[in-house]
C-alpha cells in the first residue's frame, strides 16, 4: 500500500520525503522493522519511540511518523509529522488493515471489575446463538475455537487490527473487546468503529497510572465520548457513575438496573452456591452463575444482545446455561466439602463483592455451625499502593480467618507490600490474621485451618497461570495448588 493513502483523512502538520513510497508492514517497535516498514515513533511511559528512529532507518523502514523532526532527516526515509503519534497508529492501522472493525459488531465493555466476565459471557452466549465470534479480554484473545494468549486487557492498535482481520477472514460476525482506561488514554482503541459500548461500574484502581480518581473517571468516560451516533452506550445506572458516562456521548442511551426503571430490568429472586434465580424483564430465570455482581454482568450481556437484535427469550434461555468464566467465583470442593473458591478481585470493590457473596450464600440447613470463611488475599507489585491497606480492611471485616500473602509481586519486595496491607488490619482483627509471603504455603495453611462445609476464597489471580516475581512469570495456578492441598490433607 502506497503510504499516501495510509493518511487518509488524518491530519498531517508536515511531511518530507515521497508519499507514493509502497509501506509492507506497521511497527512502533524499532526491534519489529523490516524492508518497506512504516515505523511509528510514539511516546511511552518508558521510552521515546523518536530515539529509534535512525535504528529503524537503518533496519529497512522507508517511511516514519512522529511528533517531532530528527535535527538531520535521513534522504532514504519518508517523514510524517502529526499532533499525536498514537492517535494517528489507530488510524494509519485501520486505513493499512482495510478498516476491519467497522465490517464486524465490535462492542466494547469498559469498567473497573467485570469487563472479563461480560465480554465471555458475550462471546459464548453469541457463539451458541449460531454466530461465529471473536473475544479480545484479560484471559484470552479467541477467534472460535482458536486461542491466541493475551499480553493485555487491550492489545496495541496494530495488533488490534491485525486480529480482527484474521476474525474476518474466518467469518466472525461479531467481536467483543475489553477497554482498560490505559488503552483509552493510550490511544489504542483510535480508529476502532464500535457498534455499542457497555459500562459496568467504577471503583478505585490504577490510581499509579491515572493519578487521580477524577483522571481515572475521565478515561472511562472518553470510551463513551468517542462512540458515533450509530452505536448504543449501555450503563449500569446503579453505579452513582454511571450516567456520568453517559453525559456527552452521540450513541443512543440505554441502561439496566437492579434497583430502578431501567431499559433492561433485573430482580434477584433467590442466590445460593449452585446458581442464581432472577427475574429478567418480568421473566422467570435460573442462571449457574453465582452472585449479585454476575446478576449485573448477566444483566449487560442481555441488554446487549437484545440491543444487537437477538430475541430475548432465546437470549435468556442460553444464557441460563452459560458457565462463569475461568477465574471468576471458580469453585474447588473437596472430598470432605470444604469449598475453595478461586477469584480475580484485585480491587478493594470486587474483593468486598465476593465476599458478601459468600457471606449471603454460607447460610444452609446442611450444617449445624456457621461455616468459616478464611480468605487468601494479596496485592500486585507495581500497582496502585493506596488499595494494599483497604484490600486488608476488607478481607478482615467480611472473613473468620484472613492469610495476606504475595500476589504478583513484580519487580517489588513482597514483605514491604505485606506490610503496607497489615497497615489496615485493626487491632481487634491482628488475632485472625497470619501473614505468610509464599503464596504456596499461605494456600495450604488456609485448607489446614478448615473444616468440612468452611469456604475458602482464593483472591486476586483468579485465571493466572503464573507468579510475576522480578520479571520472571514462574508456573503458578491458585487453582492447582488449592487441588494439591485438598489431596494432601
């Protein structure tokens, strides 16, 4: 493709060089230039891409954007200058790609927790209405059958595009797309054309990245106030913020709600440890998946469907035998019922919404004693420090016996994260608290504490496969070791 029509309809502030030079391949990192390459020379968190430039002449690009002319420009090169150079990658990619997002239902799910469990629902639920379909989350990028791993919530724009072509080429129809606020801010979803975007709630995170609640607000709500007229912005309006993203988008508004008029109405009739009955819109349904949060999530997803055309008592139907995704509220019983429970929450709100999950749900006839409920937790290396005490807050308010261990401790020392979690541990909780840094062990002590019917939470990793320790990702599965230690008591 010749690099001229690479910018259509992108604003340039100059450019030198020649515009007819043919461009093979798309890059932003100098380490993946080739012959006829365009290199995009964008500004990172922890690195200049304009410091590569000459790197990526010399490797065999032939055509550069940036921001900003090298003193001395190279004669072999074509140079493109813009306002912002991520900005223009979503365009420059969409244009290079044929504009594939806007020949698919791409919907994209943004919010603090959830956004893993809708947009898998999503993909499932779609998938068993007959449709072929591709998933882009946290756990996995998925075109059918076909597993590709995922390194981020959302991908680069590059390599957004570069899925969603091969989705195309293998006939999906519809895509869904978890938004981090990162990728919104970050400009990874420019030149992205969604049909519909859904919100499902807003809770302190990423306060190491975004600075302030406010930014982190703002980035949500910039998913909303980039969607077009054609599309549709579902909210959850019980979140107090959710029609805050709302206020200045072009989409048509729609909302659901478990406590108000809303577009798309829930009830919960009856919640235990083996599904969920609700009411949908005045109709009767049993779901497997556990929980009031997986009753908002459930909500979404039929909103969604019902907004994208699908009957709602087909969607309903489905659903109801839809099972939760790998890592969300996972359930591990033991030979002598002791309940293990495996959970993503890595946010002070997801981990309080287990929890009173499980609170709600210990009660049963079964037993002749309250079960125990002992909660594994710990708090990711590099991320934000303000939730370590909260998340500790949390676990000693809704938990009998709390262990805080290691999560991903990252390039961190994990006893200095434990200690600024043990900063909010009250002195009334210090008693029912351990503290063991080898999550290993901290799992095994926690099944040495229960008793049968006793419930066990898991937190933070969920579907992780591995322990992030110094930039190494060691084998490391809750899920697994929680199996282990039942087989070994």
């Amino acid at each position: 493709m010749q690099l001229k029509d690479l910018f259509y309809k992108i604003p340039l502030l100059a450019t030198s060089g020649s515009m007819e030079t043919d461009v093979t391949s798309l890059t932003m990192d100098s380490r993946k230039v080739g012959p006829d390459s365009l290199f995009i020379a964008v500004r990172g968190t922890l690195t200049d891409g304009h410091t590569y430039i000459e790197t990526a002449i010399r490797q065999g690009a032939t055509a550069i954007v940036c921001e900003e002319l090298p003193a001395e420009t190279n004669p072999n090169a074509a140079y493109i200058r813009v306002q912002d150079s991520a900005r223009a990658m979503g365009f420059v990619a969409a244009n290079f790609y044929a504009q594939p997002s806007r020949k698919l239902n791409l919907v994209g799910i943004t919010g603090t927790n959830g956004k893993t469990s809708v947009a898998t629902l999503l993909f499932r639920l779609f998938r068993s209405l007959g449709y072929r379909c591709g998933l882009l989350s946290t756990v996995q990028n998925q075109i059918d059958d076909e597993v590709i791993p995922a390194t981020h919530t959302t991908p680069d724009v590059i390599t957004t595009n570069q899925l969603l072509t091969k989705m195309l080429a293998h006939g999906c129809t519809h895509v869904f797309m978890e938004v981090s606020s990162h990728a919104v801010v970050q400009e990874r979803i420019a030149g992205l054309s969604f049909v519909g975007g859904i919100f499902t709630n807003i809770t302190h995170d990423h306060l190491d990245f975004h600075g302030t609640f406010d930014n982190y607000i703002r980035a949500k709500k910039g998913f909303f106030d980039q969607l077009p007229a054609s599309a549709f912005a579902l909210t959850n309006v019980d979140d107090k913020r959710g029609l805050v993203m709302l206020q200045n988008t072009a989409a048509r508004k729609e909302t659901y709600s478990l406590q108000t008029l809303a577009t798309f109405k829930g009830k919960i009739i009856a919640d235990s440890l083996f599904g969920l009955n609700m009411f949908v819109d005045d109709r009767e349904v049993w779901f497997k998946l556990i929980g009031r949060f997986n009753a908002y999530n459930l909500l979404s997803v039929y909103g969604t469907a019902v907004l994208l055309g699908e009957d709602p008592a087909e969607t309903l139907t489905l659903l109801s035998g839809i099972v939760p995704p790998p890592g969300r509220f996972e359930q591990v019983v033991s030979d002598n019922k002791i309940v293990g429970i495996v959970d993503y929450a890595h946010t002070p709100d997801a981990l309080q919404n287990v929890l009173e999950t499980i609170n709600d749900l210990r009660y049963s006839d079964e037993q002749d004693y309250l079960p125990q409920i002992i909660t594994v937790v710990g708090c990711g290396g590099n991320r934000d420090v303000t939730k370590r005490p909260i998340m500790a807050d949390i676990a000693c308010r809704l938990s009998d016996r709390v262990i805080l261990t290691s999560d991903n401790p990252r390039n961190e020392d994990p006893m200095i994260i434990l200690e600024q979690m043990q900063a909010g541990v009250s002195p009334v909780d210090v008693r029912k608290t351990i503290t063991i840094e080898d999550r290993h062990e901290a799992i095994r002590q926690a099944v040495a504490l229960a008793r049968p019917h006793d419930i066990i939470l898991v937190a933070g990793k969920g579907h992780e496969t591995y322990q992030d320790i110094k930039g190494i990702k060691y084998d490391f599965d809750d899920r697994v070791v929680l199996r282990e230690a039942f087989s070994e008591r």
